[in-house]
C-alpha cells in the first residue's frame, strides 16, 4: 500500500495538537508558580525507566533535576565541557541508575512526572527559586493542593532536617551536645511525620506550624509576603496551606526577629529618656520660652 503524503492540513493539525498539548501542560503547573513564570515546555524532558526497574514499594532518591544553562563551564576559562557526565542516582534496593544531563533542561523522572515535581524543577530553571532547595521545598509545601502533595513537600523538609542533625551528631564527641542533638532529632520527627499521613489532628498541626517557624521561619518570613501576594493576584489554590495558617495566611513568628524588635524598642525607649532629660535640662537653664522637645514627647 502507498504511503500517504502529508498534507498542509495534516502539519497544521499536529501543529495545532502540539500547541494544545503545550498549553495544557504549562496550565497544569502555573498554580505552582510564582507571577511571570514561563514554563517553556520544550526545555522539559521526561526521564522514563523500563517497567519493573524500580518496583512499586523501593522508592528512588530523585523525582527530578534541573541542569543550569552554564552546567559544566569553568568559571575561571569560561570554557564548556563538550561530554556532560550522566546524573547517578540509588534507589533503596541499592541498584544505580543514570539519567542523560542536557543545559537548560528540567527533567522528571519515571512515575515523579507530575505537575508539583515540574514545577519544582522549572523554579529552579528560572531562578524564582528565592536562593536554593530548602526555599524551593517551602515553596512546594505552600503550593501543595491536595494531601498528597503536602505529605510529600513535607516528608522532603523532614529528610533535610534529619540529614542536618545527624551532621551535628557525627561532628561532636561532646556527651551533652550528643544528647542535645538527640533529642532535637526526636522533637523534630514528631512534629513533621504526622503531616505526611492523612490522619493529622488539630493538635498535629500546632505542632507542626511552631517546629516549621522555629526551623525555617527567617525563610518563611522572607517568602510568606512574596507567595502572600502572588496567591492573592492569581487565587492560587492552596488548601492543605490554608488549612495550616487560613485564609490570612502565613504570619511572620521568627523568634529572632522578634527578639529583635523587642530589643531595638528598649533600646529607643531608653534614648528617647536620655534626649527628654537633657532638653528639660537645657529649658530650666534659661530657655523657659521655648520648647526644645520634639513631637511625640
């Protein structure tokens, strides 16, 4: 049988059934973004694995990576290496696998291609990842729209808290920081591990909202204004968020920042004494006509 020829229509439909696709799938990871985020979908590449390479119960240690655009130049000669090495990755069975390593690329890997893990990665790609991994996670915790996905974000903010304590631990022979450290590890997993199931109770989240501020909350300070306001303008939906702070919103709860404050009032309050003091002082001298005190006094 003869091959049918392409016609004009046929490559302005594929054409067109391209274009939907695109769309459908920048639509699908924008409530993940911040405003003004480009999604380009051919930069997007799926990393994919025979069937039965990674069984369903042995979880592998990436669900995505970004490759910078400069990844693998020199800083010093300016020079691009022409081979880029594969990324390697484990799983909990032991086995190795290795994923191809294009610039400008963000990669989703295997059953991890979904909208939360893509736009992981594109923040990284167009650097609205506010300064790294740990805001990116944040991030993912904030615009997490269903169980799932909060589960997830926050299981991924528990592992860096662990594999930082346990640095602290390996670091020290002192008894009593051993112990410190020890049970930090304990308040910690208490706090986070209910949130990844679905059973959380209100007293769960308490618990989990006051072990986030107190781990993360300068980060959170600094991003809760900016994702705040980009949820507003393009009314992100954010249940799982919003069932933790409600329709307000996270509010700065930096303990240091506080302290500050705190600190720097006194301080003023203190200044403010000496400078009344010093101009009644200077009044009773002779200037009984006119009043040195600023407004406020």
């Amino acid at each position: 049988m003869a091959k049918k020829k392409t016609t004009t229509s046929d490559l302005i439909s594929q054409q067109m059934n391209k274009q939907m696709g695109n769309i459908e799938f920048q639509m699908a990871i924008k409530p993940y973004m911040m405003d003004g985020a480009k999604i380009d979908p051919s930069i997007a590449r799926y990393r994919g694995l025979p069937e039965g390479a990674v069984p369903d119960d042995t979880k592998l240690s990436v669900g995505g990576y970004s490759v910078p655009k400069d990844y693998g130049t020199s800083d010093l000669s300016g020079i691009r290496a022409k081979k880029l090495k594969p990324y390697k990755y484990k799983s909990a069975d032991g086995k190795t696998y290795s994923f191809p390593v294009e610039r400008g690329t963000v990669n989703a890997v295997n059953k991890n291609a979904t909208a939360d893990v893509w736009a992981h990665e594109y923040r990284h790609q167009e650097d609205s990842d506010h300064g790294g991994e740990t805001n990116n996670r944040l991030m993912d915790l904030m615009a997490a729209t269903n169980q799932s996905e909060f589960g997830k974000a926050v299981d991924m903010i528990l592992n860096e808290r662990e594999y930082r304590i346990q640095g602290l631990l390996l670091n020290t022979t002192d008894p009593e920081k051993q112990i410190k450290y020890t049970k930090e590890m304990e308040k910690v997993r208490a706090a986070y591990r209910p949130l990844t199931k679905r059973s959380a109770s209100k007293e769960d989240q308490e618990k989990f909202k006051e072990q986030l501020a107190d781990d993360f909350g300068f980060k959170l300070d600094s991003l809760a204004g900016k994702w705040t306001d980009r949820k507003q303008k393009a009314k992100i939906n954010a249940p799982y968020w919003n069932l933790m702070y409600g329709d307000k919103g996270y509010e700065p709860r930096n303990k240091k920042a506080k302290k500050s404050a705190k600190r720097m009032e006194k301080i003023t309050a203190k200044q403010q004494k000496k400078m009344k003091k010093s101009l009644l002082d200077a009044q009773k001298k002779g200037r009984k006509r006119v009043s040195l005190l600023p407004d406020g006094f």
